[in-house]
C-alpha cells in the first residue's frame, strides 16, 4: 500500500507496565507515523512527550498492572490516550524545572490530563505531522 493510500487507522492494546513493553509502543507508533512520512523531529517531540510522561508516572507509583493504549491516526493527526491510572496531582507529578506540564505540551499540539470514573485517569495526547 503506498502511503498517500493509508487512510485512518485505530489501534488497541492493553500491556503489561513494564518499561519493554513499553519501548515495543513506543516503536508501533513511530513505525505507523514514518508510514505516512512524518517528520523525524514531529516523532522526537512526541516520543519525548510520552517517555517523560510515563517515567514520572512510574516514579510516583501511580500505574497500575497494566497500561492502556489508544492510538488513532488519521491523516496528519494521531491521538494517543494513555489510562488507566491512579488520581494523581498534575502539580506534583510535573515539577520539574526541566521539562514541567507546559515544556511538554509544547512538544505536542494538545497534552491534557482526563478524570475518568472513580479515581482513574488518562493522559491525552495529540500531534499533528
């Protein structure tokens, strides 16, 4: 298929958190975005955004036995939902000086943290390419 035929694309998984299963994501959605010629830098912000979401949220012991994944790629857009985790205070968890809640928002077009029912979260990502 050539890659001006890809058209949306939606993809489910359930993992164990564990930070090899986490690189193997890490590596399907940079394969599905170079599929559709994103820029190398675009992947980097959006790898970036990722990684540094999930260290702090297995720093502050808020992932659970598993982690879900939603991607949805469409044209020059993907989604990424991240869940479910423990409720946790944005505050906290990006305090960084380095690369706090508004360094990695710039990284992506949209990064926001979801409430889901009971004391669950998700982190939303979105990037365009």
């Amino acid at each position: 298929m050539k890659k001006s035929q890809i058209e949306k694309q939606i993809i489910s998984l359930k993992i164990p958190a564990e930070v090899s299963f986490l690189r193997a994501v890490r590596l399907l959605i940079t394969a599905q975005l170079r599929l559709r010629s994103a820029d190398e830098v675009d992947l980097d912000d959006l790898k970036l955004a990722i990684s540094e979401f999930l260290a702090r949220a297995f720093e502050a012991e808020i992932v659970g036995e598993y982690i879900k994944i939603d991607i949805s790629i469409e044209k020059n857009l993907v989604d990424i939902e991240i869940g479910d985790f423990e409720e946790f205070d944005p505050k906290k968890l990006f305090a960084s000086p380095y690369l706090n809640f508004e360094a990695i928002d710039t990284l992506v077009n949209n990064f926001e943290i979801e409430a889901l029912e009971g004391s669950l979260v998700k982190v939303k990502i979105k990037k365009s390419f």
